[in-house]
C-alpha cells in the first residue's frame, strides 16, 4: 500500500532529513520524492511504499505528525488512493 | 507521480474549506427482530443493531485518519419502526426507548427510521405509531422519526398530512423546554427516499439489503471557494466548476464508502452528494448562491440560481459514481446555514420565497422555525403546499418545521450544534382549515399514470 506524504512549512535547514530519517526508522520505502519552495514556504511530498514498514499508516501517520511539531511543519500522511479516486477519471 | 497542484488542492479542501465526509450511515433491517409482543421486539432490536452497527464508528474514524478527509457523523437508519409494531400497537414507546439506548451503546449521534409510510393509505397500527411520535420523541435523545404521506405514483394522504399539524405541534409543544426540540427531529415527507444517508430523514427502505452503508458528502464551502475564483464569468462557465467540484466530492464519497461497507461487512448503497450547510462560518449554500452575484439569498434571482447549482452538483455527481442515490443536491435548512439564518434575520428571505425555491432543490421547508401558536391547520397547509410541489414535480419534498412554543415572530430560537439557531419567521394569517379538514387523498398527477 502507498501513502503519500505532505510536508508543509516554513523552510529550515534539516527538515527533509528528519522526515527521511523518520520514514527510514519505520522501512517506509520512498519511491518519489519533489519539493519546492515558493515565498519561503516549503512543500514537500513523497510517494511512499508501506508493504515492508514495520508500522501501519495510522500509526506512521501519528508518529509523522508529533515530528511535524517537534520541527515546526505540518505533516500530512493519505492513502494514496484519496488523490486518484478524486482527480482520475 | 500525482500532480503536486492535486495534492495541494486536495489539503486545502479539507483544512481551508470544510469539506468532509458528513456521514456514514448504516442501514440495517429489522424485520427478522418482529415478535408480537412490544419488550421481546424492542430488545432482539437493540441486540441487532448493537451487533451490526458495534464497529461503525471506529471504522469511520479509521477510514477519515488514513484518507485525510474527516468523517463527522455516524448514523444508524433502520426498517420504518411503524412495520415492527403492528402487532403491539400502542406501545410503539418501548420500541423507541430500545431504539436510542442502541444509538447510544454503539455511539451514533442520530438513528433514523421512527418512520411511517403511509402516502397512499393508513392502517389503524400506523395511525397508532403516527400518534406515539410526540411522546417518542420527548423520552428520546437521538432517534429521528419521518412520516411519508405523499408520492407522485399514489398522491397525497389529506388525512396524514391533517394528522401530522397536530403531530409536529404536540411534538413542539412536548418539548418546550428545549424550544420544540422534538419537531426538529421530525420529518414529513412527499417521495421519501429509501437509501438516504442524512437525518432526521433517513429510513431503511423495505427493498434494501439486510446491512447497507450509504454515505453522504458535503461541501459547500469547497464550491463556493471554487467559484470565487471565477468573478465575472458566465453561467454556463459557473454550471462547469461546480460540476467539476461536485465530481471530485463524490469520488471521495464512492471510495470511502465502498471500503466502509467491505470494513463492515455491509452492502454498499449508495453515495448521498448533498451540499449540507453547517452553522459555521465557510459552509454555507447560501453564501454560494451569493458568490453568484446575489445581494443575500432570497432576492430575486434566488431560485434560478438555486436550480442551476442543484442540476450541476447532480450531473457533477452521477459523473463520478454509478451508485449515486439519496437527495443528492442542495439542501436549504435555515437554522443550520449562517448564510440563511442572517437572511432571515434581515427579512431578506421568507417561507414564500423558500417554498418557491424548494421546487428546484434536494429536499424542502428545513429547519424554519414559526410562532408557536401557528394552528395546526396552517402546519397541514404548509405541508400540503409542499407535498404538492413534490408530487408534481415527480422529486422528494420535505417539511421540517417548529412551531416554538410561546415565541412569536421577530424572537430567536436556538437549537445548539448542528441544528444551528434561527429566527421566527412569519407564514400567512390567512386560514386554510376548510380545506384542510376535508381530507381523503388528492389523485396522483395524470402523469403518473406511465404503466
């Protein structure tokens, strides 16, 4: 199964590196990765892949979100099927 | 990879613009819990829904945690409750009382189906359910009860529709202390729909399944943030955008309700794509219908645009899912739209106007709140008037109205939460008792006769 996380925030050294660390504790594998800055905000988002995580999207979603505070971002983690289902026909 | 603008938008749906899932309902039948005595019913009913409905709302937040769109109600509809009490007629009240100590033991906020249908006859033991609904609703918190009393195909029962004035104002008066709480939980219907996810009108239909999910979208605020985007385009430019909108709503819709029901072991119904205002701020149909270039909901123009955001959400909507059911369109309830209640506040809109409104969208007279001593000959009038439009226009109408007790025009009520709060509003002085008490039933339309 494939999440697909979305990292929103003020820009700051390291916050790619902790969300990736993050997802490599767990053996959430990342398949695609693109992020960009606009006016100072960062955005990130990644496509992962869960089948070999060691946790389940509910509670990798969790656990992304008390980092997310931890580093001052928000974190978004969604089964990728939302974003297919509504702008795929 | 998706689109990165998709994902964005997707987010911002949810967080800036109040869209969510509104309900996952639950439609369960209860013929096989019929015995013919009152407590042996009422309590194979209760160990029923206890047992289908017993994970519906872990599920449902499990299901609104892992997609990122919230799913705020969870509901309980089941088989019209006035089937299940024929054989123990006048104490139709432990059933109920069974019925809401269920909705509370598996934690849904409302159960519908405290129902009758009775559109184009009545049976002695549905007149004696009709008259326990007053009381039902007094002693319970979340049952909701519905009365069909009209349908294209047989007409309109005159002698329910005269029955339930009395009905919905003993239901007010029962209540007062919450300022006629009970009529808001209370429903009458012209084509009453079998699959529809939302209260206080939602039934189990008597052709459904033994266990059905029917989930109901929203998101008024998601199209009313996609046309402010469009100032000065055209109608049909408008027409598109909604429909768009409507599209990517009900896809969420579709998917999340097909994995409820595989959760649940339930059948998937159907998606329910309503635009279902809420009292907060940035979740209004009438500030959409503003968006269009009205000065307030109500003025001149009101109805058309009304029409044309209905028709779009309904083609957006079949669009996206072949299982498209319910009401789907826009819903008007006043107390519970902040857009409506200021526009009733300011005199912007009357019960002429949304009458008149009523005959282009989902559902009918919502949540409008009149002086307490409006006679119930003037209820049956404004039900009659609605059931016609209904019965015509081949579509659902609905009448959900509270006379509140010792107020009168001009004063406030307030219902609290969903239910929102509104201003009295004034209906004609005028009588319409003779005609009222004629009764009998008034002949479906000719155009009713398609066989």
């Amino acid at each position: 199964m494939r999440a697909i996380v979305t990292v929103i925030g003020k820009d700051k050294p390291g916050i790619t590196a902790s969300v990736s660390t993050a997802l490599a504790e767990k053996n959430v594998n990342i398949e695609d990765i693109s992020q960009t800055i606009v006016q100072g905000n960062f955005t990130m988002i990644m496509l992962c892949e869960l089948e070999n995580a060691k946790v389940s999207l509910l509670e990798l979603k969790k656990e992304l979100q008390e980092k997310g505070q931890e580093i001052g971002v928000s974190i978004h983690v969604q089964h990728e099927d939302i974003f297919n289902a509504m702008h795929k026909i | 990879m998706i689109n990165r603008k998709e994902i964005i938008e997707t987010i911002d749906m949810v967080e800036k613009e109040h869209f969510d899932v509104r309900t996952i309902t639950m439609g369960i039948s209860l013929f096989s819990c019929i015995r013919d005595d009152a407590e042996k019913t009422a309590t194979l009913c209760y160990d029923k829904i206890c047992k289908k409905a017993e994970n519906i709302v872990k599920i449902a937040g499990d299901l609104g945690n892992e997609y990122g769109v919230p799913v705020i109600n969870k509901r309980v509809s089941i088989t019209p409750a006035s089937l299940l009490t024929a054989s123990f007629s006048g104490k139709e009240i432990v059933l109920a009382k069974a019925l809401d100590r269920a909705a509370k033991t598996v934690g849904v906020d409302f159960l519908g189906g405290y129902s009758a249908l009775v559109h184009k006859g009545m049976t002695s033991f549905e007149e004696s359910f009709i008259k326990s609904i007053p009381e039902a609703l007094y002693l319970t918190e979340r049952t909701c009860s519905s009365v069909n009393v009209g349908s294209s195909k047989s007409g309109i029962n005159m002698d329910a529709v005269r029955l339930m004035g009395k009905i919905i104002k003993e239901s007010a008066i029962k209540t007062a202390d919450n300022d006629g709480l009970g009529a808001a939980k209370l429903v009458v219907f012209c084509n009453a729909v079998e699959d529809n996810p939302f209260m206080a009108g939602a039934f189990h239909g008597v052709g459904e399944a033994e266990t059905v999910i029917n989930v109901g979208v929203s998101g008024p605020g998601v199209v009313h943030h996609a046309l402010k985007s469009a100032k000065g385009a055209s109608i049909p430019e408008l027409a598109e955008i909604i429909k768009k909108t409507a599209f990517k709503i009900t896809r969420v819709g579709e998917l999340m309700a097909r994995e409820a029901s595989k959760r649940l072991n339930a059948s998937f119904g159907i998606v329910d794509l309503s635009l279902a205002p809420t009292p907060v701020m940035g979740d209004s149909v009438a500030h959409i219908l503003e968006e269009m270039g009205l000065e307030s909901v109500g003025a001149h123009g009101t109805t058309a645009a009304l029409a044309m955001l209905n028709d779009a959400v309904k083609k957006g909507g079949v669009m996206a899912s072949s299982s498209v059911g319910g009401l789907s369109g826009a819903f008007i309830p006043v107390s519970e739209d902040i857009g409506m209640i200021n526009a009733a506040k300011s005199g912007a809109i009357s019960l002429s106007k949304l009458e008149a409104m009523t005959s282009v969208c989902s559902v009918g007279i919502d949540m409008v709140a009149i002086p307490g001593d409006t006679p119930d000959t003037t209820i049956s009038g404004i039900i009659a008037d609605e059931m016609a439009i209904g019965m015509i226009n081949n579509k659902t109408t609905a009448v959900r109205i509270i006379p509140v007790p010792n107020k009168k025009v001009g004063d406030g009520v307030e219902f609290g939460g969903l239910l929102g709060s509104a201003p009295i509003m004034s209906v004609s002085p005028y009588g319409c008792a003779e005609f009222i008490n004629r009764g009998g039933r008034m002949p479906a339309p000719i155009h009713s006769n398609k066989n």
